[in-house]
C-alpha cells in the first residue's frame, strides 16, 4: 500500500449485522461530486463502480459459490482468501485515481483473515487435496462461462510468483493455517503482503446479536438457500472472532480505532448510520 493521505474506514461485523445498509446510507449522506467521499464493496469488487478487475472478481464469485453447490468448505475457504487478493489493486486505484479524503471499506481482508484465521487452521487438514475435486470445481465454473477456472489458476500463479510461493491453489489453506497460527505482530504483515495493504485507520464493527442477524439472513434469502455459517450458533462464533479482534488490536495495534456499533433491531438504522460518521470521522 501506497503512503496516502486518504482516511482508510473499514465496516465489519457478521452477516446480518447491517453492513450493506448502513454503506447504501452512507452513499446516500456523502457530498455529490466533490470527491471528499469513496467506498467499495469487498469482496465483491465488480458490485463497485468504476474499479480495475471486475472480471476476475466475478469469477472468484462464481468459484466461492461453486463451492457452496459442491459442499466443500475446504474449497470455499480457498475461494474466499483469494477473493481478498484483489484487495490491494482496488484500493490503490481509488487512493492513486480519486484521492478522496475518506475511503470506506465493507469488510477488510487483515480484518477478516483475524476473525476467520481459526476456520482455516481447522480445515487445513493434513489429509486433505484439493486435486481430488478439481474436475468437479472446475465443471461447474464452466457453466459460469468457459475457461474461468483457468483464469482463476492464472491469477493464483500470477500471486505465487509475486510472493515466492507455491503455484499450486490448493496449498493455499496450509498457508494461510500457518500464517495464522504465528503471533499477530507477525501474521498481520504476512497477510499485508498478500494482500497488498495495511490495517485501516479505523474499524467500525456492527454489532446485533447473533440471533437476529440469522433471522435477516434467512429473510434475505427468501426460498433460496443461506451460507453454511448464516446460522445463530454460527455467527456467535464469528462474533466472538470479533470480539477477539478488538482485543487483539487494542493491545498489538493501539494505534487502529476500533468502534463498536450497535446495530440490534431496537436501533434504528439512522442511529447506527450517524454513530458510524462520528466515530469514523466520515462526512467532514
């Protein structure tokens, strides 16, 4: 990541919790055409406009949601962390294109690999390879449109050489399991390199109890199915994941503010939205 003057803001908290939201309204309140504000969508960069990259993010879309038709959480994980490698490309281009005075984010990669990090120690199993199921991946990609899980092969190898690792895409869970498992004040600049960025300046967390986020995601879904982790015992895990973050950085990284936003159903959304530019120093 590039030095810059720009505000970095990132909002995060589980599914459910209103993140979308509160970023829709926060569009909303920004100055029109003054460049002061910016924001983008992690990690489905194509939903923001005007960003390098949208083709490969739709395919790493598509390859996240391949995993979850073929019911592989080893797979996913996969998908997920390299869904975040587009991170840095994106935010450098609207620090280096825009320079806004704010740049808001909706989720974090180093902020998310924190929360997540014990998944992915849990499914890098010795015994596991991604090899046995590739053909199966990859006829699903297929459909999405021809030739994706290749350009996504491409793009994972494109990352092994940048970073001197391994080109094979289904060593990267043992990797990122290995990173996690070292203390923070070396794991975090691992991942930054990864993901070409550093921690925010600011880390605002939407809070609701984990019982009505279910409740919103399942709602969200309608008829369709919901994520593996959209359940209430779930998304307590991952709350707690966050709740350990705000620890974490407090004692590793005092220098990040992390804001606690309550964003329960007796709240109104205009309350969390004005708690988010005060605490956030958004709108000026």
């Amino acid at each position: 990541m590039i030095a810059t003057s720009t505000r970095r803001v990132a909002i995060v908290g589980i599914d459910g919790a209103g993140k979308s939201s509160v970023m829709a309204r926060l569009r909303e309140l920004a100055p029109a055409g003054d460049g002061s504000f910016a924001s983008m969508t992690c990690p489905d960069f194509h939903n923001t406009r005007n960003v390098p990259l949208t083709e490969l993010s739709e395919q790493l879309k598509a390859f996240s949601v391949g995993c979850d038709e073929i019911s592989s959480l080893e797979m996913k994980a996969t998908a997920m962390y390299l869904q975040m490698t587009l991170f840095g490309p994106v935010e450098r281009h609207f620090v280096q294109t825009w320079s806004p005075d704010v740049l808001v984010f909706e989720r974090h990669p180093l902020i998310e690999l924190l929360v997540y990090g014990p998944l992915y120690v849990a499914l890098a199993r010795p015994d596991w390879n991604g090899h046995d199921r590739q053909n199966e991946i990859a006829a699903v990609l297929e459909r999405h449109r021809p030739g994706t899980f290749a350009d996504i092969l491409a793009w994972q190898r494109s990352e092994s050489t940048r970073l001197g690792s391994s080109p094979d895409i289904w060593d990267l869970l043992s990797e990122i399991a290995d990173l996690v498992r070292r203390d923070v004040t070396a794991s975090v600049p691992g991942f930054a390199a990864r993901f070409r960025t550093t921690l925010p300046d600011a880390v605002l967390w939407l809070d609701a109890p984990p019982e009505q986020a279910a409740a919103r995601c399942a709602e969200r879904s309608g008829d369709g199915p919901t994520e593996a982790h959209e359940t209430a015992e779930r998304l307590a895990a991952l709350r707690d994941g966050y709740l350990r973050v705000r620890d974490t950085l407090a004692a590793a990284f005092p220098e990040v503010g992390f804001h606690r936003i309550d964003t329960g159903d007796g709240v109104d959304i205009e309350e969390s939205v004005r708690a988010c530019v005060t605490e956030g120093k958004l709108l000026g």
